[in-house]
C-alpha cells in the first residue's frame, strides 16, 4: 500500500512523475484520391498514408501537495519525429480536406446569406480551394493562412485563434490542464482519484450532468486491488470521462494484469444508448459529436476505420477497413497495484463536410462525415523498470505470502503439541 500511494517515498512515484518507459505517438493520415470527383458528389475514396511516429516524452511539474489529502499537477508532452519507425517523412505531401474553410462553411451555414457570400468572394480571392495539398508536418504542427485573419474579421469570434493552424498544434510541448487527485495517503481506495481539472469539479461542454462528470483518474494509474469489472478516466483529449469495461486476464512479461477494453457504447448515439444523449447533437452511432469543445467546428471522434460504428459510415466512403486486432483499444493493468503494464489508446479525428450553399467552393460536396487521421498512443513497462516492478511488486509479495503459509504450516504442530501438554499437565 506504501508503495502505490502518491507519496516521495514510495516507489512508484518517480515513474508517476516521469513515465520511464518508452511511449509512442502513431499517426495515420487518410488522403483524398478523388478531390475533384468528390466536389461533383461523388463518393470520397481515402488511402491511410503512415505511420508517422514520434517518442512521447511525459512528465510532470508544478508538484503540489494539499492538506487534504491531493496533490496537484501539470503534466506535459513532448514529441520527437522517429524516421526509422515511421513510414514517411514530415515533408510528405497529402491531400486532405480543407479543415478551416470545410469547417467554418458548415459553422456559417445558418448565418445571413450575405455574410456567407463574403467569404465566398474572400476565399476565391485567396484561392482557397476545399481540399489542400500540405506536407503531415504542416498539417500536425501548423501553418499560416490568411483565411484566418479573414473570418476574424468577418465573423469575429467564430475561430477563437490567431496565427498558424494544425491539428496537434496544442499537443506538443504543452500540458493537458491543472489535475488535482487523491494521494491515497488516507484513503488507498481514493488514490490518483481526480479531485478536480482546472478547478473543476465537472465540465460544461455537454447537455447533462452525466456526461459533464469528471470521473476516474488522469488516465496513468488506478486505485490498488482492481476488481475485474471497469475502469474509469477522464481524457481532455477527448473532453469527457471515459469508461473502459474488463475483456480478460493475461500476463504481460510474467505480471499478472487485466486487460480493459472499451465498450461497443463508448460512442453510441443517444438512440442506441440513452446515456449518451447528452453528447449530442448526434449522427450515426459509434462517432461523437465534439464540436462543444473544438472550437464549435463539426469534429467527430471514433475508433480508428469506424470500428464498432453504424455500417453506414464505413460504406459512406472507399478505403475503411476497420478490425479489432488494428484498430480497437485496450489498456493491460497490474490488479493489484493498478498499474498499467501495456496499453494502446487509439482514436480517429473526422471532419464533417457539406454543400454549403452561397459558398461556391463547397461545389457540390455530399454530406459525409469523412476521416482526417487516427493515431495511437502506446507504451509498456520494459527494461529495468520491469525488474524493478516485477522484484518489489510482484515477487516479493509472493514471496512473503508463501512464507505466510509456511509460518502457519509450521506453528499447527507447535499448537498441538502445546494442547498435548496442557492436557498432560493437567
């Protein structure tokens, strides 16, 4: 118990601090072959181009410790481009859909027609078209467009940002929010437990309480003793707390774990799961609606090629072929120490495109929720960090439960040949 609180002393808590163990940033982009045919109505058919990989380094600052019980945190992410794991470079040119014209044309789509018609005439003066050609390294990391200062100007606060544009723009060198959790200290069954993400207790990007709940840990470590039932975190990523549900038990390299899958309601629909109706606006069950908390931008998340989505997102375009064995997530967990051994987080970022009408460059774009990237983080606890788990936290309880045994096996003779006296004496 010592050993799995969030305490100095303890064991676990510089590879809580730092995570040692080599992690892993996978993207895959899904290219456009067909953009002019696409723009006439036709069906967009996608190739995957990747992986793009890049070495997550993780760690934590601003340590604080609470009299209450918690301790608070900022944790950042820095990235490393990975040539010899990728397959690519950076300067790879792919043709994807246009994200800020394809999405602020859906976002203005109920504006005044006049407004709609500017920036028409604002995007033909620029020459921005509905899909582009950019390297993956402009597309992750940003690039400057002047369509950005132009729908500042035109409809100010529609994209609350300035400057370059790209997708993971915010994911490097920068941290997921303030987290305050549980150190356990008192209470073991609390411990990595959040207590609050920016100082809040719950979120407001969504229409119920439930789906606003902050529930779980960060998402890196769980209370001890886990049941084989769930798992619950909460993801900024993803902007809503997460449950994960037990697949099976294994071992990862001799550790004892269990393996937490996620369910076929993560990102159902308010129709087929109606706890998930506070997510919505919804489309097609298995893809949810983000825009609350992207900027109003009609993003959707999933699993990677629509797994365990409605069939029709997959037919809606060419080139999906979702499987299990590629594309679902799991997280490999010590149950006894809640401790994930190996994990595998993935997830697809998708954009919603249409005919927008007054805005000509639009064409005649069938309304299809179409697949931008989907990337995969993962890791597993190897090398000395493995002994050092495996020797103090596996081994040597072991160890100390058989001597349990032979102490016991030992002390019933003692015991009756006690009794056997004292009757004796007696």
């Amino acid at each position: 118990l010592q050993n799995v609180r969030i305490d100095p002393s303890s064991i676990t808590f510089n590879i809580w601090k730092v995570i040692p163990v080599p992690f892993y940033l996978s993207v895959h982009f899904f290219e456009v072959l067909n953009p002019k045919q696409v723009l006439r109505g036709a069906k967009p058919v996608l190739t995957q181009r990747g992986p793009y990989v890049y070495r997550e380094y993780r760690y934590k600052t601003n340590i604080t410790f609470h009299d209450n019980d918690t301790v608070s945190f900022l944790e950042y992410r820095k990235l490393f481009f990975q040539p010899d794991m990728s397959n690519g470079t950076e300067q790879d040119y792919v043709v994807v859909p246009n994200i800020l014209m394809m999405g602020a044309a859906v976002m203005m789509e109920k504006l005044p027609e006049f407004l709609k018609t500017l920036l028409s005439v604002a995007l033909a003066g620029m020459k921005q078209e509905a899909f582009m050609n950019r390297t993956v390294g402009e597309i992750m990391w940003g690039y400057e467009d002047p369509l950005i200062d132009t729908i500042n100007t035109l409809v100010p606060g529609l994209i609350p940002f300035k400057g370059k544009f790209g997708l993971f723009i915010e994911f490097n060198n920068s941290h997921s929010g303030l987290f305050t959790v549980n150190t356990g200290m008192k209470n073991i069954s609390q411990v990595h437990m959040v207590d609050s993400w920016n100082g809040l207790k719950k979120v407001n990007y969504w229409r119920s309480s439930g789906c606003n709940m902050i529930n779980g840990t960060s998402g890196e470590m769980w209370p001890p003793f886990m049941s084989p039932t769930s798992l619950e975190f909460y993801s900024p990523d993803a902007c809503r707390s997460m449950t994960l549900v037990y697949e099976q038990s294994g071992k990862f390299k001799g550790v004892p774990t269990y393996r937490f899958v996620a369910p076929k309601t993560l990102f159902a629909n308010g129709t087929d799961y109606p706890p998930n109706e506070g997510f919505c606006p919804c489309l097609q069950s298995g893809i949810q609606n983000v825009s609350t908390c992207r900027l109003n931008a009609p993003m959707f998340i999933s699993h990677p090629h629509f797994y365990n989505a409605d069939p029709s997102l997959v037919s809606a375009v060419e080139g999906l072929h979702p499987s299990k064995d590629q594309h679902a997530l799991f997280l490999d967990v010590h149950p006894m120490t809640g401790i994930p051994m190996n994990c595998s987080i993935k997830l697809q970022l998708n954009l919603y495109i249409k005919q927008v009408s007054n805005i000509i460059q639009t064409g005649k774009i069938k309304p299809v929720v179409l697949p931008l990237l989907w990337f995969a983080e993962s890791g597993s606890i190897d090398g000395s960090v493995l002994n050092q788990f495996y020797t103090n936290l596996v081994l040597l309880p072991s160890l100390l439960e058989y001597v349990q045994y032979i102490l016991l096996g030992l002390s019933v003779p003692l015991i009756i040949s006690a009794a056997v006296l004292m009757v004796m004496n007696k």
